[in-house]
C-alpha cells in the first residue's frame, strides 16, 4: 500500500501517542523525544488497544488489560504477559506530516 498520512507533527506532541486502522489494520504511532515510531496497536496477549495505555519513558507503551510493554521503536515486547512482538512500521516526515509505510 505505501506511505500514508497519518498525522501533523503539530498534533503529536513528544510523550503522545495516537491509534488509527489502515485497510482493517491497527496502528500505533508514537513521538518519543520527537521522533516518531509506529507498532501495532492490538496487544498480541489479549487484544486489547495499546493506544488507550501509557507511554512510558524510554519508549515503552504498556498495554491498559495486564501490562505488557513494548518498544515501540522495535515492537518487541519488554515485559509480559504478551510473548509475541507488535509488527513495525516505517515512518517518514514529510514537512509537517507524519507518514507510516502500510
């Protein structure tokens, strides 16, 4: 599918996170010290919405169901329950927009 927008940097603050689906896909993308990443947002422990957890420092996003953290630079999980690693996704900026490889 290719690069598509997904959001401005102007609404993406550094420590913020946002969920959005592409073609029935969901996506997290964050801005960790302004630079921006982006992971699966379906926690592969129990489905739930990685983008109604937190956003740690360092860039961990954990899980609001039970916990589990994932870097998001990566996808891999850093602390359990979840076993299975997020898919990541390329991220470029265009000007002030913030474009993720689908």
């Amino acid at each position: 599918m290719g690069f598509i927008k997904v959001a401005s940097t102007k609404d993406l603050a550094p420590g913020k996170m946002v969920g959005f689906e592409s073609d029935g896909r969901p996506i997290l993308v964050t801005n960790v010290d302004g630079k921006y990443y982006a992971i699966g947002n379906t926690c592969t422990h129990m489905k739930c919405n990685l983008s109604d957890g937190s956003l740690k420092e360092g860039g961990i996003v954990q899980c609001p169901c039970h916990g589990s953290n994932f870097d998001v630079k990566t996808g891999n999980v850093v602390k359990g329950p979840a076993k299975n690693p997020e898919p990541a996704f390329q991220v470029k900026v265009e000007k002030d927009q913030i474009l993720v490889n689908v």
